[in-house]
C-alpha cells in the first residue's frame, strides 16, 4: 500500500498525544499492541479488530477504542478514520484512571466529535488550554475510579522477569534459549506460556519493543540508520519492513509528522 493513503502527526503541546488518519485498506494485517490508549472516530466503512479469538466491528460514526496492551490485528475492507493514540502518562497528569478493558465500541455522536475535534488541533493555531480542554474531553469518558485496567492481564513473575528483559535490552541478539533459563523453562514451553500471558510470542514481543525504540530514537532526532542500529535492526531497510509492519507506516512517514523532543 502507498504511504499517502496513512498519516501521522503529534500535536504540539500534550506529550506525546498522536494522530493517525488512513484511508483504504488495513495498513497491517500483522498482530501488534499499543503503549497507548487508541481512540478512533470511522468515518466510512467498517473498522475491523480481532483480538483473543473475537472480532470487532465498527461502522462509520462509530468510535473505536483499545486499551494499551492490547495484542490484536486489523483485518477486513477498506475504511477511512482517525485514531488518537493517548500515552498513558497524560491520564496521570491529567488524574485520570483509564477504565478500558477491552476494545470496545461507542455509538456518540458527542464522543465521535471530541474525536474529530482533538485531531483538527493537530494543525497548530488553537492555544495550549483549549489543546488541553480538547483532549480531556476524549480522555474523561475513558476512565473510571478504580484501578487502572488499561494494561495488559497480569502474568507469571518469570514470564514477566523475560518481558522485562526483552523490554531493556530490546537490541540484544537474544536466543530463546536464554530466556527459557532465565525462566526455568524449555524454550518450547516459555514460548507458549509467554504467548499465553503476553498475547504473542517473544520474537513478536521484541519486534514490537524494536519498533517502540526506533520511534524513540527518531523523536530525538536522530538519522534512521543510527536508529535502526540502536533499536538492534540489521539495518535501516530491517527497520522500514518491521517499522511499517507493526505500524502500518515507513519510519519516514512517522518522522514528519513527529513533535521533536528537545
């Protein structure tokens, strides 16, 4: 698929806060997961998720949402939409505890233009306050009083020792082997219990955990082939295959539209 029928901005001034705007068919079929709450508003046809053997279906004027964590793939026609990606740490700041624990699909006319109306902001001219007012206005509906179930369900501690390894030292060439030891595990066992508490198995999981370092590194400004290096891609055309698969955009696409951290 060509790279114009998907783009991605950040909007200035609310840390990290994205917006993607496609249209056509699904930008990756692949399976992957999100840090971030996505929030998307569809504006035309059907917006296909399956996750945990369901599928869910939204329509035109339909807002989609998925917890951060969430393995699931993007299947189906094509459709048009616009998603926000919210990092956790903007509920934080904003003393908010999301409450989303699943994909989960609203039919609000009012939601749906929150939607619309924080991703118009991208564009730059609004004020900070009214950015702010904007993205409180998604984020509010989203949570709850309890405890946070935005994340991913709870896992072994020795499943959770190796996603932690995996997460640190993603650009290590690690063998499944050693992972199994760390968890006292025949590697064959490790890889279907880390499937089983992590939703996909650690070669995806460190893909995943790749890609999230080269976006890093290209919010630092730094020239893709020294992020491909640092993410642990063999090189800057490894990144590009496993960038645009997880993400569904070139890592190029990604840094035009990204708000540098200074």
């Amino acid at each position: 698929m060509a790279d114009d029928s998907t783009t991605f901005c950040e909007i200035p001034g609310l840390d990290g806060v994205g917006v993607v705007r496609h249209a056509g068919p699904p930008p990756t079929g692949a399976r992957h997961a999100h840090r971030s709450v996505c929030v998307c508003a569809v504006l035309s046809g059907v917006r296909i998720v399956a996750c945990a053997g369901a599928r869910c279906e939204a329509g035109a004027g339909n807002v989609l949402v998925l917890p951060a964590g969430l393995p699931h793939a993007c299947t189906g026609p094509a459709s048009e939409y616009v998603t926000i990606s919210i990092p956790p740490a903007c509920f934080e700041r904003g003393g908010l505890v999301p409450d989303v624990p699943g994909p989960t699909i609203v039919d609000d006319p009012v939601r749906f233009g929150a939607v619309l109306h924080l991703s118009e902001l991208a564009g730059g001219g609004a004020s900070l306050l009214e950015r702010q007012g904007a993205l409180l206005a998604v984020m509010e509906p989203l949570c709850g009083s309890g405890p946070s179930h935005s994340g991913p369900p709870s896992e072994p501690e020795r499943i959770a020792q190796v996603r932690r390894r995996l997460e640190s030292n993603c650009a290590e060439d690690l063998p499944l082997e050693t992972l199994a030891d760390m968890a006292g595990l025949s590697p064959c066992r490790l890889n279907r219990a880390f499937a089983a508490a992590v939703g996909m198995p650690p070669h995806e999981y460190q893909i995943l955990q790749r890609v999230q370092r080269a976006k890093e590194c290209i919010r630092r400004g730094l020239e893709l082939a020294r992020c491909a290096a640092e993410a642990g891609f063999s090189d800057q055309s490894h990144m590009t295959r496993c960038f645009r698969k997880v993400m569904g955009m070139t890592p190029g696409t990604f840094a035009a539209g990204v708000t540098r951290i200074r």
